[in-house]
C-alpha cells in the first residue's frame, strides 16, 4: 500500500479522507472478492442412515437348519445382474423380507415357512429360502438355472442380528431346501427350466445340487 507523506500545512483530515479513497479504490481494483465469515448457528436435522454390510474374514458359522423344516445346501449365486437374467432374482416369484440390524437365519427360515407375504401363496411352505447380503430374506419353489454352487466360504456377510453366522453376502444366497414331503414335485421343478443350453444347464446343477445336499429323488 502506498504510503502518504504529510505535506507541510496539510490538514491532517484531508490526509484522512484521502487515506479512505484510497482504500476503497484498491478494494475495488483487487481481483479476489472480500469474504465475510458467518456462523450459521440454525439446527440442522441429523438424518440416520444404516451402513452397508461388509464381508468379513472371520470364519463364519454355517446354521445347518436343524429345529426348523429345512436343511442347508449351500451357497449359491444370485442370478440378478447376470446377462440374460433381465435382473429376474435366483428365487423370482415368491416373498422377500428385509430387516435391517435384526435378520438371523431363524427368523428367514420361519418367514418362508409361512409362506412368506404372497397373499397368492396360500400360506404355504415355500420349497427355498435364502438369505443374502446381511439382512435380506428370499424365498421361492425354484431356483434359477443361472445360479451355481460356489464355495462356503463366498457367502461371507454376517447376519445383521447374529454376526457371527453367516447370512449370504454380495449376490451371494445362503440357500435352504424345506424337508418337508412336497409329492406334487420333483427334483427338476426346484429349477426354472428354459430351451436349449438353460435346459441343459439345469440338468447339470439339478444333479450337484442334489450330490452336495445328500439328498435322492425319493427324498424329494
């Protein structure tokens, strides 16, 4: 800033305004705005969000099924998001359930037990139940042909309501297969079955699925 020398008999105001003017025209040549630092002292409203469900590398328990009326076979992969799937779900065509912080397999396998929520069910024991990323629970009569048996260990999102059990993980299910005498159905209907290389994928994990779940066609 440009320094004014008093000019002998110079009144002392007039070097004051002329101090001011200066000020003001260097403010208003300046390239960089004057900001004016506020405090915003009104409440904001705080806004509960539940956070996503992260894998874990702990071992995670497998429930097995036993006090309930199905048996583990498995995990298996979801079929949304797979081409050619139109985003249809590996168990499409029944009941979901979502309980976020509160999902344990228990409370799934009760769920689908009772026929879920389809009013068009009938009440009815769904064939399958699922669980998948945490808190979310499906059930259905088939089992999409795109789904494949994949290792344990892949479906590695804990429960939302038991953290140490293991309840699918991303697009992954933790899949259970009611033991109860469905006599109406076989093997092949837990499958939706389509033309071609479906139909003839489908039969290949039919026979999987029935070898990794010890089961045989008469206990179908």
């Amino acid at each position: 800033m440009m320094l004014l020398h008093q000019i002998p008999g110079t009144p002392v105001t007039l070097i004051s305004f002329l101090l001011v003017l200066l000020t003001r025209f260097t403010a208003a040549q300046s390239p960089y705005p004057t900001t004016t630092s506020t405090t915003n002292t009104t409440a904001s409203n705080t806004t509960s969000s539940t956070s996503s469900p992260s894998p874990t590398t702990a071992a995670l328990q497998i429930e097995d099924g036993s006090g309930s009326t199905y048996a583990y076979v498995g995990c298996w992969n979801e079929s949304a998001g797979l081409p050619g799937t139109t985003g249809l779900r590996a168990l499409d065509g029944g009941s979901s359930r979502v309980l976020p912080g509160e999902m344990t397999v228990s409370r799934c396998l009760a769920f689908c037990a009772a026929g879920g929520d389809s009013a068009t069910h009938a009440r009815r024991p769904y064939r399958l139940a699922g669980l998948e990323y945490s808190r979310e629970c499906w059930c259905g009569d088939k089992l999409s042909s795109l789904s494949v048996l994949l290792p344990d260990a892949a479906c590695d999102t804990p429960c939302d309501g038991a953290n140490a059990t293991a309840c699918g993980g991303a697009l992954k299910l933790t899949l259970y297969n009611s033991t109860l005498d469905f006599a109406d159905e076989n093997a092949a209907a837990l499958f939706s079955r389509g033309g071609g290389a479906a139909a003839a994928w489908a039969a290949v994990t039919t026979g999987l699925w029935l070898l990794v779940a010890g089961l045989s066609l008469g206990d179908l």
